[in-house]
C-alpha cells in the first residue's frame, strides 16, 4: 500500500459533492445487499481515505492564510458538505454492525474499530447536522478572529505569535507590557469571544439533547471516540494532579522568586523559567530546518526518522514560518491516500520553536508509521495515546537537542523543558475541569463562564495573580486556549501523555535504544488498540494508575534537585 509521495505543491484531491458522495456509498450498500461484506468494507475504507485526504486539504489551506477568498470559500463548502458525509458514513457503520455475524466483524475490522464505530453511531443523527455545519462555521470565525490579531507593540505590529518572545523575555517591564497588549486585543474584541462560545455551548448541549444525551459531557466523550475511561476516571486524575503536582509547581514558583529576587511572582513572570533567560533556539527557521536532519539522524540509529524527516522538508510538508493571517498554534493533519503527515507550526524565535518542531514530528513519525494499518480509523490513534508519540518525542530528543539550542545552553534547555511540562499540568487539568463544569451548566452567562474559569483558576494555580491586568483578572485566560472554543474536551490528553512521556524519559536515562525501539513499535501500532491496551503493551503504567503521577513527579524532583 505504500507509494511515492508526491511534492505537496503537487497534491490535488477530487472535489466530492453529495451526489458523487451517493453514487460512492450507493455501490457499498449494494455490495452488502449481495453479501460481499469484505468487499464492501474495502470500498467504504476507500472512500473515507478519499474524503479525508481532500477535507484535510481544505482545512490546512485556509490554515495557512485565513484572509485567503478562495480557501475561505472551499472551507465553508467542506463544513457544509460534512454532515453529507457523515450520515453517510454512518447509515454504513450502523448496517454493518446490526449484521449478527459479530464476531466476523470483529474479525475483519479488530474488536477495537468496532468499539470506534459503536462511539461514532451514537455521535450523529441527520437532524443535527444544521447544528454541525454551524458549528464548523463558528469554531472558524474564532480561528480567524485570533488570527487578524494586530497588535502595535515595540515598534512593530505583530500578531499573537510574534509576540510570544516578548512574553518569556528577561525583562520584567517588557514582559509586563506584552501581557497589557495581548490582552487588550481579548478585551477589545471580548464581547465577541463570549457571543462565540455562548453559541457554540447553546449548540453542542442542544446538539447532545437531540441524540438522546443528558449534555454534552457524554456527547463530547464519544466525539473524541474514549472508549476505556470516562469522566469518572478524569477526575479523578484531575485530583491527583491538584494534590501532587500543584504544590511542587509552587514550590518551584518561590524558588524561583528568592533567586530573581522578585516581591512576588507576578502572572508574566510565569513564562520567565531560566534565571538567565530562557534559553533561545540555535538560530532562525532555516538554521534549525538543516539542524533537524542531524538531531533525528542521530536519534535513530536505524536511519528511519532521518531520512522521514528529510522527505517531508525536501518534498514541501512543513510549514513552520510565523506569518499574517496564519492560524495560531501547531498541528499535524495528514492525507490518508498519500501516506503523508504535514506539519503546520508558527515559529517566533523562542524555546517554544523547539518544542512545537519535536512535538509535532512525533505525531509526524507515528502516522508515518502506521500508514500501512489496515483501516482508516487505525490510522492516528485516540488523541490521549496520540500526545505520547508527541511529547515523547519532545524528551527523547533530550541528548541531540543542543544542536538546535542556542551555544552552551542544552542542560539549561532540558531543565527548562522539564519544569514547563511539570507545571503544564495544573493548567491542563483546569481547561479540562473549566468545560466539565460549562457544559454540565449550559445555561451559564458570559459573566458565569469567567467567574468559573477564575474559580478553578485559584484552585489549580493557586501562585497567579494577574496584578493590573484586569480582563484576565476577572477570569478571560480561557478565551486564548483554542481548544475551549475548536476541540471540546480536547486537552486532557496532553496531561495523560505526558504522564506517559515521562515515563519514556526515565527509561531513555537508562537505555536509550531500547526505548526508542518501545517508541517506534508504539507508532507503528497507531490507532490499532485503545489508549490502554496501548500504554500497556508500551510497558507503561496508566496514568489513571493510583501512584502512575506520583512516581513521575517523584523522579522529576530528584532530577530538579529538589
């Protein structure tokens, strides 16, 4: 199945329309009406590798430049065209399941992609999908509000990227300053930040309602197709975070402060986490683009991630440059027909250049990996045990990084990175405690959303005091996480993995072969196994274990030398 890939310059997908879509399925649903079950199973995997390949398209190309009339205008045809899609799709997965034969089923497609496809029956129902061609709509407008972001500062004009350095810079003053300026963009346009959410909330309850949901929590779970754990498990997980993780970020916090010699630690004093100033990347994008190919071949002795990487940068499928109109943050998306991940990024010339590059080469490598799995729905695995192959790959690197740090800095570099991902959990917990708490209480105002999120805020992050700042004061942080608005329940994920990740980093001290060997077989299984099943034959402890965090910290302190 594995082919050339072309030169992402070159990739063009047929544009489907509803009745391409029904002539497609139409063939599947007479296959199965003459009982071909395993042909039409091929046929129904084809086409969702068709439409995927051309939606993901679509979606990067409007990534790249939001103002741009034509990727808006194709965009707006794909969200229109999904709930086409879906149903379906669905129509498909709901005939083949109600066959009795379910053991052949499971046979042919593995216990775990039924489990997918029970999940997805029960997230769809064709009179939502108003609901979720608005819903696609919105969660757009959001991306391209942040994305005009304008912001006059330092005698440039720069948008919410390019304004990160200042942000993490060593100076306490300009650090203050940025914080004013990023913030009054969310001020000025706040009104329209809540409108969007109380929309998207007012949808997705009524959305959950429709389907037979008590809220959306339920519906939200299954979206993001959880099939081994629920809320019950999260929150628990979210307490051992409070309980574990929340006091040695604080005590991290005034150690820091004694040595900076600091009244106290203001909310942009945060990002300041190397007493010398956080160390900075070796050099611009193109430096670290040629440093990369040297880090990833050493990495693997193998050669496989070296010339992987190679490919995509020669062959066009990265995408890394800061720029106007360009969406915020880093993702990873892919052409199932291709064979081919694609890596969408913003530098801004900070520490985060580094980490954003190693994350998304990680779910970069996994999809490479697993791209000759036998079903699409095989491809990428559930986002908690796809954020391992991510910031897994961010620790892993830890004895090549210096090559992309700046002169002398790699042990302060590694320090840093460990102490930004220890205290990445307590705001982790909170964004994913933040929607449990809006979505139970759909009928929350704006006013009631900030008060929450300030609420959980102070319990998780007990240090932050926003000073003069007043609009995150009152509780708007929250607006500037994507996810809230894009990916409910989209976050937790990254507190799982990490838990995981470092798992992988206290093996990688004591074998660092063998435990890229455990890496690469776990990108390789992709999306074949639940979270669990996968974490487990990874020979890692669940982070829903009872001492899985606790153990983590525990190492982590003595690497701190605390």
């Amino acid at each position: 199945m594995t082919q050339t890939i072309p030169p992402f310059s070159d990739l063009s997908f047929p544009r489907p329309d509803e009745a391409s879509l029904k002539a497609r399925y139409a063939d599947i649903s007479s296959l199965l009406d003459r009982g071909q079950r395993e042909e039409a199973l091929k046929a129904f995997d084809a086409v969702r590798r068709e439409y995927e390949s051309w939606a993901s398209h679509v979606h990067l190309q409007f990534s790249r430049n939001t103002q741009d009339e034509t990727a808006k205008t194709d965009r707006d045809y794909a969200d229109r065209l999904s709930p086409v899609a879906t149903d379906h799709e669905v129509i498909i997965k709901k005939r083949l399941l109600a066959d009795p034969d379910r053991t052949g089923l499971e046979a042919l497609l593995t216990p775990h992609v039924v489990h997918l496809w029970e999940a997805d029956t029960t997230t769809f129902d064709p009179r939502i999908s108003t609901d979720l061609e608005e819903e696609a709509r919105l969660t757009g407008e959001y991306t391209a509000l942040l994305a005009s972001a304008k912001i006059a500062f330092d005698g440039k004009v720069l948008n919410l990227s390019g304004l990160v350095p200042y942000l993490q810079g060593a100076d306490r003053d300009v650090r203050h300053a940025a914080e004013q300026a990023r913030w009054a963009f969310f001020e000025e346009h706040g009104e329209e930040l809540d409108t969007l959410y109380g929309r998207l909330v007012e949808l997705r309850d009524r959305m959950a309602k429709t389907l037979g949901f008590e809220n959306y929590i339920g519906l939200g779970y299954r979206r993001m197709r959880r099939t081994d754990y629920g809320p019950e498990q999260v929150a628990s997980f979210r307490e051992k975070v409070l309980s574990s993780v929340t006091p040695l970020v604080q005590s991290l916090l005034e150690r820091r402060r004694l040595k900076m010699g600091w009244d106290k630690v203001w909310a942009w004093d945060e990002a300041l986490i190397d007493l010398q100033g956080n160390p900075e990347p070796a050099g611009d994008h193109d430096l670290l683009v040629a440093r990369a190919e040297g880090m990833f071949r050493a990495l693997d002795p193998k050669g496989e991630m070296g010339d992987f990487y190679v490919q995509m940068r020669d062959l066009g499928y990265l995408d890394l440059k800061n720029r106007d109109n360009k969406a915020g943050g880093g993702f990873c998306t892919s052409f199932p027909t291709i064979g081919s991940p694609y890596i969408f990024a913003n530098f801004n010339g900070t520490h985060n250049d580094i980490g954003v590059f190693t994350h998304e080469m990680g779910h970069a490598f996994q999809n490479w990996k697993s791209r000759d799995q036998d079903w699409v729905d095989q491809l990428w695995p559930t986002m908690e045990a796809a954020e391992i192959h991510s910031m897994g790959l961010e620790f892993l690197t830890w004895p090549q990084i210096d090559t992309l740090v700046e002169d002398g800095a790699g042990d302060r570099y590694r320090r840093m990175h460990l102490i930004d991902a220890l205290s990445f959990f307590p705001y982790g917990v909170c964004v994913d405690h933040f929607q449990h708490e809006v979505y139970a209480n759909p009928q929350m105002t704006a006013a009631e959303r900030h008060e929450t999120w300030a609420r959980l805020e102070k319990m998780y992050m007990p240090w932050r005091d926003w000073g003069d700042l007043a609009y995150p004061a009152k509780g708007g942080r929250w607006q500037a996480q994507l996810h809230i608005y894009r990916l409910p329940f989209y976050y937790i994920d990254y507190a799982l993995a990490q838990c995981c990740a470092l798992q992988l980093w206290l093996r990688s001290r004591m074998n660092r072969e063998a435990t890229f060997e455990t890496y690469r077989k776990l990108c390789s299984e992709g999306g074949s196994k639940p979270f669990s099943q996968l974490v487990a034959d990874a020979g890692l402890v669940s982070p829903f274990e009872e001492d899985a965090l606790a153990e983590v910290v525990h190492e982590a302190e003595q690497e701190l030398g605390i």
